[in-house]
C-alpha cells in the first residue's frame, strides 16, 4: 500500500525503549497511562491513524531525548478491556526523520517529521541475496539456547527473508542503542549483517556496541 500522498506532516510519538517497529511488520502494545490512552484517541480521528515509535535515550542533564530517526505504524487493531486499557497493533509503514517536536496542549509528544530519504519503505517486500541462512540459524539456535527462547525452527527455514530478518530485529532482546542500529539500517542485507553481529557478540559474551548511522 502506497501511503505517500497522505504522509503527514506532524505525528504523536510513542518513547518506548527497546520497542522496535520496522516497515511492513507488525507491533502489539498494550497501553494504559493516561496520555498514551489520549493519544491512541485522538489518533483514531485522523485519516493517517499513523503512531511514530521512537527510541529515547538519556542526554546529559537525565533529559530523555529522542533519536532523530523512528517508524511510523498504522493503528490497524484495537480492542479494550474491561479496566480501561488498549489493547493495540501497530502496522509498519515508513522510517521518518525528527525535525523538532511540536509544543502544545497534549500531554503526550508529538513531532514536526520529514519521510525524505525512506521512499523505499513504502514500496515492495525486500529481499536479501546474500543471505546464508543455514549459517545464520546456527548461531540464532546457540544465542536462542542462551536467552532461554524457544520458536518454531521449520518456519524460521521457510519464512520470506524479510518477515524472518524483522521479526528477530524486533523480538530478540537487545540494548535500546542496538534496536535503533538495526532501524537505522538502510536495507535489508545491512540490517541482517547488524543482526548476524549482535547475535555473535551477545554468543561471546560481549557487550560491543554497533554504531548507530
């Protein structure tokens, strides 16, 4: 789906670390603070429904500052429960970069944003060529054995590369800074390859970061 004419100018952002959405892929939260719980609302009324997720980090001061580049999801499904609380899932649709963030009544944040630069998330399903999968699931088999996680090994041979790369990008448990490393990836090999680093540091025992671009 070709959402570029309809990109808005201005989104409210979710600062939520270690939650990763990518395009194309899909996102569940589960919200309830009161300023999430009004902008889930005030989302809902516009034609976009976009959220943007972004990670924060601490600047010098404790300030929590955002990363300059997130992704925007479609609010595609939501559901209440009985005590008030969303339940909700984000679609993926395109990487942004923060201009400045909008002053202004809503408690939650919100951010002047430009999609220049991700036209491609917009478009067809990516593929990685260069993929050696049985030699990256022999290592994603150790660092799942290390992390006590367990998943269903014949779909991770069969599933397309992109849905496979994403979804561990967003599962797998790694540092907030690693999260934003692998969004920032410019495509899908390079995101892999980040992905394939992380596993092997995190199998050494290591704590190396991955410069974020």
């Amino acid at each position: 789906m070709n959402l570029k004419y309809d990109m808005p100018d201005v989104i409210p952002v979710f600062p939520l670390p270690g939650a990763l959405l990518l395009p194309r892929s899909k996102l569940p939260l589960h919200i309830f603070e009161p300023r999430y719980l009004s902008m889930v609302e005030d989302c809902m009324k516009t034609r976009s429904r976009f959220i943007g997720m972004v990670q924060p980090y601490a600047a010098r001061g404790g300030d929590m500052v955002l990363h300059s580049i997130g992704c925007a999801g479609r609010l595609t499904q939501i559901s209440e429960t009985d005590d008030g609380r969303y339940m909700v899932t984000l679609t993926g649709m395109s990487r942004f970069r923060v201009k400045e963030e909008v002053e202004g009544f809503p408690a939650y944040r919100r951010c002047h944003v430009t999609w220049d630069g991700f036209e491609n998330d917009l478009g067809d399903t990516e593929q990685d060529a260069y993929f050696d999968r049985p030699k990256f699931l022999v290592n994603l088999k150790k660092y799942f054995e290390g992390q006590q996680l367990s998943t269903d090994w014949e779909t991770m041979k069969e599933a397309e590369d992109e849905l496979l790369i994403n979804s561990l990008s967003m599962m797998c448990p790694f540092e907030p800074e690693d999260k934003q490393a692998l969004l920032e990836a410019p495509s899908l090999s390079t995101r892999r390859e980040t992905l394939a680093t992380l596993i092997e540091f995190a199998l050494r025992g290591g704590s190396e970061e991955i410069p974020v671009q």
